[in-house]
C-alpha cells in the first residue's frame, strides 16, 4: 500500500491498520482459523498450483493457515514497512526463520556460509554443526571478501551482536560482499536504532520473541527482505510448518505500536548504567554500542556468578528485550552450547554478564546491580575504562 512519507513512530502505530477504519474497526482482528471454506475446488487448486510454483501470497482469502494467515500477514506488511523492505515473512521462532534462510540457499546449491563471531549462541551452533546441510567459515569483518567461495549462498553478521554488543560496519561488509546476499541479524538495535536494508543487507532477521513483541510473553521469528526471497521463505514455511500462530501474530503487531517509546526509554537507563559500571572498580570492562540501544555487557572483578545471585529487582532469566531489566551469564547459558575456545575467540569471557535494560527507573536499578555487585566481590582493581 502506498502511503506518504512518515516517520517511524508514526509507522509503528499504523502500519498494518490502514484499513481497519473501512472495516469499522479500531483494533485488528485476530483470525484463529486453520482451514479456509470454499465450494471452488478447481480455483483452489489453481492457487495451490500458483503458490507451489511462485511462493506469493495467495489472492483472497487463505486456503489454509500453513500459507497464509490475515492477522499474521498484518504483522509481516508492517515489519516490513519499519525495516524499509519490500515484504517480510514470520515463523515461530527466530531460528526457524534463520533455519528457512539456510534451505532456501541450500535448495538453490549454496550451502557455503561466511560468518562473523559473536553471534546468538544457538545460530553459532546451527551453522557450525551442519545439521542443515551448511558448511561455514567463520572470519572476521576484514576477511569476507577472501573466505567467499563459488558455492556462499550467504553472509551471517550480526550487530550489535550477542552478547559483547561488538559492531559490524555494515556498508563495508556490504562492499565485500558483492553479489552474496548479507544476512543480518537485527534483533538488538531495531528499526529503530537501525535498518540493515538501507545498507545494503539483503536479509534482517528477527527474535521478534525479544524487543519487538518487548513483553516477554509471545515467541516469533521475521525475515524482512524483497519480495523474491519473501517466496522462497514462504515455500520453506509451507513445507516445513514453522508457521507463526495467529494469536502471537496478534501481539507482535501489538507490540510494534509501542516499540520506538520502548526502545528509546530503554536505551537512555542503559547508557545511564554503562556510564556508572565504566566508573565503579568492581567492574573490569564495559561494553555498550555507539549505535546506543538498551543491552549493556560488563566483565566483573569478582564473581559474575555472585552477581546473578545477588540481584533482587532485577530478573536472573535468559532472553532479552522485555519491559523488565534481565540479566544472565552467556557462557553458562545462551552460548553454552558454544565450544569454550569458540566463545574465547568471540569475546565472550567467564566474567562476562549480559543485561537488558527495562523500563524501571534507572536509580532503582542502580541501587539493585551496586548491592549484588558488592554481594561476593573479589577485591577491586582499577577499570578498563572501555565503554563502546
């Protein structure tokens, strides 16, 4: 649909809800239906043949929830609107999506994959362990242009990435790249904060689990993207079921109404506290992006152990990007399943302690990290004074 130039906080309250008002309607439907009627078996057999053929959405109504769904399609159009992408299409995980990347290049010959370490622990060990069929080499920004081969079907980078919140020059990768498309994993900065696609990446994936549904109560996974590989995703989603469900297609649109207040409330407490963490001796080193954003990673003097012990207000889970300030050790979770010399070379240290900023006031979750960080400390030195 075309529509007049806006900005992205008024794109995120609308995308997506342009007709509800011709409906005579204020909030958007939520369709739970898995099969769709119709006494038109040979015109449903004319869109079946379509979408096998082509990948595009069918014309009218769904013929089953496997290709097509119209609260998640609202969803999928609005995502795309924010990341500036002709189109975009949604599963139920962020690594189902990832996974759908992969056989869609792997299905066209490409099996080869450049990556570039840190990223999320369970994409690190998707493309290192082959289960897909992929064979990666990992390298560092620099070496990209060298370490692609005839058969690379894609470029993996993730930035800021999880969990050391190192950054990825994303116009550089894009000049290596030449006509390899970029995959790159957006989840910690946004739209908000960035859009990959203006850059010159082919494919942004989403966690929507974490900041864009931002609540901690619904789990999705998005690819923005052109339309052409839109299809090829939609074919995998079909033949593989990892279909989003309506009911969290519902809240993800929900959630992106309110996801630039989030984004920028969240991030200034986090520069607020990478500030302080950068100044206190029982932290070593800080890492926060120049991008901004609302997770902040720190390496402790003592025991990062004691610290996720010790915090009250804030919650000790794995994920991120919920309204509630989360804070967890990577190498004893979220990048366990990472060999222990993969994790070194990533940066991703034992006294490493990654947090998701909430939307609590910033003294109340001063005062919180100050009692745990002082709860079994090992005497203080004097800080790396390296914020980023």
């Amino acid at each position: 649909m075309d529509t007049p130039s806006r900005s992205l906080a008024t794109e995120a309250v609308h995308a997506g809800r342009e007709d509800l008002a011709a409906l005579g309607l204020h909030a958007a439907p939520l369709d739970l239906s898995t099969t769709y009627p119709s006494r038109d078996s040979r015109g449903e057999a004319a869109r079946i043949d379509e979408f096998a053929a082509t990948g595009a959405r069918p014309e009218g109504p769904p013929v089953y929830a496997r290709l097509d769904n119209p609260t998640v399609a609202r969803f999928e159009d609005a995502l795309a609107r924010l990341e500036g992408t002709e189109s975009a299409v949604a599963f139920a995980s962020g690594m189902a999506a990832l996974s759908a990347v992969l056989l869609v290049r792997a299905s066209a010959g490409l099996r080869h994959v450049v990556a570039v370490r840190p990223l999320y622990g369970c994409s690190d060990h998707l493309l290192g362990s082959g289960l897909l069929g992929t064979e990666v080499t990992w390298t560092d920004p620099a070496g990209i242009a060298s370490a692609i081969r005839p058969d690379t079907g894609l470029v993996m980078v993730e930035t800021p990435a999880n969990p050391t919140l190192a950054e990825v020059d994303l116009r550089a990768v894009a000049h290596s790249c030449g006509s390899v498309p970029i995959l790159a994993d957006n989840t910690f900065a946004t739209p908000v904060l960035q859009r990959p696609a203006e850059s010159g990446v082919r494919l942004v994936l989403h966690s929507a689990t974490k900041y864009l549904g931002g609540h901690g109560d619904v789990l999705g996974g998005v690819v923005a993207c052109d339309e052409e590989m839109a299809r090829g995703l939609r074919q995998i989603r079909f033949a593989t079921g990892g279909v989003l469900h309506p009911l969290a297609g519902y809240l993800l649109l929900r959630g992106l109404a309110t996801l630039p207040v989030r984004v920028r409330a969240q991030s200034a407490s986090a520069a607020e506290l990478a500030r302080r963490l950068s100044e206190d001796p029982r932290v070593s080193r800080v890492h926060y992006p120049r991008i901004g954003g609302a997770m902040v990673a720190f390496e402790v003097v003592g025991d990062p152990h004691g610290v996720i012990g010790g915090v009250d207000l804030i919650t000790p889970a794995v994920s991120l990007g919920s309204v509630d300030t989360l804070i967890q050790h990577p190498a004893s979770i979220s990048h366990r399943i990472v060999e222990e010399a993969d994790r070194r070379s990533g940066g991703i240290s034992e006294r490493l302690l990654r947090m998701s900023v909430g939307l609590e006031d910033v003294e109340d979750l001063w005062a919180d990290l100050d009692r745990a960080l002082s709860a079994k400390a090992a005497p203080a030195r004097q800080p790396e004074r390296a914020v980023r």
